[in-house]
C-alpha cells in the first residue's frame, strides 16, 4: 500500500474529539495526516509527521472531511424554473409540481437519465462531496422506479427507494399504496439500501406512510422519512417511532418533535435550499441544537425545490439564515451526514475513517460559508465507493 503525507497543513478539521483542540471538531494546527488508498493512518502536528512513499505539500492550506450529501434526487429529467420564478413573485408551494418532473423523466431514455444525472453528481463532488445519497421517486412505475434505482446506483452506493413520493394521477390512493407496498416493493428493494416516504401534505398521511415503512423493514431496506417541509403532520414523531436513520425537511416541528428527536437516533437533515428556493420560512437550527438532536444539513438537489449542487452554499444558508455557526455547519455536512446514513467510517479524519478530505484555497474552513459561491475547494481526494452494480 502506498502511504502519502500531507503536511503543512494550517488548520485541520478532523470532527475527531478525541485529537487536537479537544471540541467536537478536533481541529489541529500547523498539522499533518497520513493516509493511504483508502483510510487514514495517522494525524498529529507536522513535527512529527513519519515519512512516506508520497508527499503533499498544501503550503498552509485548511483540510476538512470531505462533505456528505445524504439527500439529493439527482435522477430526472426536465427542469421547472418556471415555478421558481413564480413563487419569487409569490405563489406559494404545495409539492403539485412533482408530477411534471415524473412526465418528463417517464419520457427520458435511461441513456440521457444517466447522462444528466452523472453530470449533476459531477458538480456536486467539485463542490467537495464525497459521498452522496441518491432516491429514485419520479416515475412512479414499477419498471420505471427500478430503472431509476439502477442509474442512481450508476453514482453511488447510498442507493433510496422513494416509490412513496407523491399519488401519481392515474392511480387511486389505497390501490397506489398497495402497489408501493408489494409489487413495486418486491421489484425495488433488491435495488437499494434505503427506503424513504413523503409523509406531508398533498402526500402520504402517517398510517399511509407507516404501512410503506413497515413494507420496506419487512424487505430488508433501511428507512428514511421526508415530514413536515409543508406542515405539522405527525411524520417527524413517526420516524422516531419506526427507528428511520434520518427525518428530513424539518421545517415544521413542535417542542415534543424535538424531545423525541434527542432521545432518539434519528438524524435531523435540514434542507435550506429548499427554504431558499420555495421562499418558504426556514427552520431554526439553534431550537435543535440547544436539546441536543443530531443535525445534518444537505443539498436536496432536485429539479423543483433546491436545484442546488454546491455543498458550501447550503452550509452558508444555514449559518445565514437558521443559526448555525461556521463549525456548526461544517459538522452537519460532514459528520451529521455520516450519522444520516449510519456511516461511521465517513465525516471526520480520525485514525481508520475513509481518507476522504478537501484540501480548501483557504487558510480556515470558515471560508467555506465567509466566501459564497467562490471556489474554495481547490482540491478533492476521494476512495471511490464499491458501486452495487456498474
């Protein structure tokens, strides 16, 4: 195995609180780390950096974990900036506009869906994500879901069913669920890791959703559970209560959401693009933080609420406009995501983690969010992940 160094490093985020300044972070200064193909093998203040086969030099450079993106819908086809501008002029979201995003991706040859989605995926990793979750949920079909799932595998090992996303308008409601839970299930849960379920308005309600949940434990999947982006609809309480990885949006939750969410081990992800671009109000991050729930922030890239591929912008929406800090946010898009997966070999450079790191064009992280939508990331080393089919 070939071992590289990299040394002169200015300040080094490792999340790793057992190494360095002793916070969560685990930052080092004047650093260096030692990594091989794959983990990393060492870190410590340069003066006592061993020797290796290769060596780089960051000439002072920051170095952070490289960023986890735990919930993207990169598969589709067709784009809506039509309601984006009319919801800057005020129209208001109500998750309607899914079904045109399902029409055009139907129509899409699975060539251009992996063409599209491959060149997204590409624009999110030069932004510094390293790992990312990908959700099928825009057609709808059992042939078509499964489609979905195998060009999202095409990217990544972090592969959703999201059969459950909204009632598509030619199905009755009880008959559509019914399909999610068997045959659609029976044809997708091979395919993937995860399991998710829109339990919101214009949606699925709690029963309908815990039916889905319960169909896809049964499967061998693992859940996720999109609740409350729209309103307060008993979704986060039945994550909690089904055991899912990771409640995602958030935007609406009471006191005894967050209550259950601390003394739980599932992930709060935050979504602020998708507060951005619905002009919806966005959460407050500190109601989370101060009782304790575990955060992730993530980009929600898709084609009608968060068109977003920069990991960075998302970290700085959420210090700009939920309340975290830099640190804060850096956490939750690192480590907080690895949590959402339940990847602890992911989202910090401690001794053994997946030597997956960005080397910044900046002497502190804080530049990440101090810099908006300047090219911080100079540099982005990442394991690639054992895909579950070519």
């Amino acid at each position: 195995m070939t071992t590289r160094l990299i040394r002169s490093i200015g300040e080094l985020t490792t999340n790793d609180p057992s190494l360095g300044d002793g916070t969560a972070l685990g930052r080092l200064r004047d650093a260096a780390m030692v990594v091989d193909e794959s983990r990393v093998l060492w870190v410590g203040p340069q003066s006592r950096a061993p020797d290796c086969d290769e060596v780089i030099d960051v000439d002072g450079a920051a170095v952070t974990p490289g960023f986890v993106d735990c919930h993207t819908h990169l598969v589709f086809a067709g784009e809506r900036s039509d309601e984006f501008e009319a919801r800057m002029s005020g129209a208001t979201y109500d998750g309607g506009g899914i079904a045109r995003t399902v029409a055009a991706t139907r129509a899409a040859s699975t060539s251009d869906l992996r063409t599209v989605s491959h060149a997204r995926a590409a624009a999110l990793r030069r932004s510094g994500v390293t790992t990312l979750e990908v959700k099928s949920g825009y057609d709808l079909t059992v042939e078509g879901e499964a489609r979905l799932l195998d060009v999202a595998a095409s990217i990544t090992d972090e592969v959703t069913f999201l059969g459950a996303h909204v009632v598509p308008p030619e199905f009755d409601r009880d008959a559509y669920v019914d399909l999610v839970c068997g045959a659609m299930m029976e044809r997708c849960a091979p395919l993937a890791r995860w399991a998710d379920v829109f339990c919101d308005r214009g949606a699925f309600s709690v029963d309908e959703s815990r039916a889905v949940l319960g169909a896809a434990a049964a499967a061998g999947l693992e859940l996720r559970v999109h609740a409350q982006q729209l309103g307060l609809t008993g979704g986060v309480a039945l994550a909690v209560e089904v055991g899912a990885a990771s409640v995602d949006h958030c935007t609406h939750v009471t006191d005894d959401d967050l209550e259950a969410l601390a003394s739980s081990t599932t992930v709060a992800v935050l979504l602020p693009g998708a507060e951005f671009a619905t002009r919806s109000r966005y959460p407050s991050a500190r109601r989370f933080v101060d009782v304790g729930v575990t955060l992730a922030i993530a980009t929600d890239c898709n084609p009608g609420t968060s068109y977003l591929t920069s990991m960075p912008i998302a970290m700085a929406l959420a210090v700009r406009e939920m309340g975290l800090s830099a640190d804060e946010a850096l956490y939750a898009a690192t480590r907080g995501g690895a949590a959402a997966l339940r990847r602890p070999d992911l989202g910090h450079l401690g001794v053994g983690a997946r030597a997956d790191f960005l080397i910044l064009d900046a002497p502190r992280a804080a530049h990440l969010v101090y810099r908006l939508g300047d090219a911080v990331v100079a540099r982005v080393e990442r394991v690639a992940p054992a895909l579950t089919r070519p």
